[in-house]
C-alpha cells in the first residue's frame, strides 16, 4: 500500500470527491498512527473532531457512523498513518451560510517510521494561527515559517506571540513543545492547537505523578530550560532556539515515552 488508501462513507474517493476540497481549502481533520489496528487518544481525536464540524459547518456530530467508516477503512491493515478530513463538497465560499452536508475523507497509509529524534534547532516567529483550537487544513503559514527555519539554517519553526511582556511561547510549525526544569513539566499557555500527544503525554505525566503546570513561558525564559516537541509522530528534544544553546536533560525523553507508555492502544 505505498499510495494512500482513500475512502468516503466506505466507497473509494474520486477525483470528483475531492475536487470541492482542493477548490476551497475548507476544513479540519485529525491525524494518527495505528499499531495492530489500534491507536492512542481516540476520545481526544474524536472530541477534535466533534469541535470542528460544530466549528467550521454548523453540524451535529455522529461519532458511531464514523467510528464504523474508521473500522471499515482499517479493515485489514495493522499498522498505518492515517488522517481523517471533515469537508462539505456543497460547501460555497461565496454564500458560506448556506446548510451544507459534511463528509468524513479517511486517508490510510503505510505507517511511516518515526524520524530519528536528533536534537531539534529552532528559530522563532510572531505568529498565532487563525482559529489556533481548530486542526483546519488552512496550514500554508506553518509550512511557510517551516521553510524560512530552514532557509536559516535551522530545523523548525517556533511559533511566538507578542504581548505587553515580551514574546511568549505558544506552538511550533506542527508541534507542541513543552519545558522541564529538572522537576516538572511546564506547558505554555497561549493561543495554540492544543495536541493529542500533548494530552496523552499530560495523562501519562500525571498516571506517574511527575508535576506539571501551564504556564506563561517567555521567549527568554524557553532559552534557560531544556524542551522538547511533541506531535503524533514523536517526542524529540530541542537543543537550541534562535541560536541560543538549550540545557540539556537526557533523562526527559524517557520520562516522556514512559508517559506515552501508560496510555492504553484501543479499536475504534
């Protein structure tokens, strides 16, 4: 299954499916792997979801028709990257009010292997995406200061926003990132998309008893503790931001996947 297995209300998607999505950039989704038919979080990816159909088109939420196109969609397959895409093909930008009748697009892939968790350089950027609670699809921004990251010679973006004491920390390109001062777990509080992985993590943090806050955390301060990005794919240290050398803590990303670890793997 090297290209993507795509499907709507269990029948194989066409071009014609998905011409209205391409046209219009409108709508959300929610992004997971699966390990023997099972994932991590499905409460939280179901609630993401439950969020942007109320969100984006107004629209009540079936949670037992898609778990059955889920499990209809992962017949078979063991181990897979999938996403789930909520979109309306009658959706009209120029009349937006209009009712419209969602759709549930479930992409299935082959489970890519997690990429090595080499220590990460960030450069920061003012900016807080629009709708930061809603996983929507509008993400050319986030790919854009991920590009200019890299034209500077760093790994990824860090997403900053202004205030009145300086720039704080909200988010990365598609990442959270959360701090450790050697005794608890700090979680900055902002504007952001708040993360499956960073749910799960904050579960599992609590199922071992390790402290954690959500904080206010400066840009200034992010540069005296260590960190670490955290997303569907994997947990992975940060070693600097805007050139400026990160502490290090090499027992942090064993604590994390000890966290992840406590969580358990179910069926939809």
């Amino acid at each position: 299954m090297s290209t993507p297995r795509l499907s709507i209300a269990g029948r194989p998607a066409t071009d014609d499916d998905l011409r209205p999505l391409a046209q219009s950039n409108y709508g959300h989704f929610t992004a997971f792997r699966t390990r023997r038919g099972a994932l991590q979080g499905l409460d939280l990816h179901l609630a993401r979801l439950r969020e942007g159909q109320a969100t984006l088109f107004d629209a009540p939420f079936d949670a037992s028709a898609l778990l059955a196109q889920m499990r209809q969609a992962l017949d078979g397959v063991e181990d897979a990257s999938v996403r789930i895409t909520g979109f309306a093909r009658d959706f009209d930008y120029r009349d937006p009010l209009k009712p419209v009748t969602p759709e549930w697009l479930i992409s299935v892939g082959d489970a890519r292997p997690a990429p090595p968790g080499a220590p990460l350089a960030l450069k920061s950027y003012a900016f807080v995406r629009p709708l930061p609670q809603i996983k929507h699809i509008a993400t050319l921004p986030l790919f854009h200061y991920r590009r200019q990251a890299r034209q500077a010679g760093a790994d990824d973006a860090l997403l900053v926003e202004a205030t009145g004491q300086g720039a704080r920390v909200v988010e990365g390109s598609v990442w959270n990132i959360g701090f450790w001062d050697g005794g608890e777990v700090l979680w900055p509080q902002g504007p952001a998309l708040r993360g499956t992985c960073e749910a799960l993590l904050q579960r599992g943090l609590d199922a071992l008893g390790v402290p954690q806050r959500r904080v206010d955390v400066t840009l200034e301060r992010a540069g005296t503790l260590a960190a670490f990005t955290a997303n569907a794919n994997r947990c992975a240290p940060v070693c600097a931001i805007d050139g400026r050398p990160l502490p290090a803590a090499p027992e942090l990303l064993t604590l994390l996947a000890r966290a992840l670890d406590t969580q358990p793997w179910v069926r939809p």
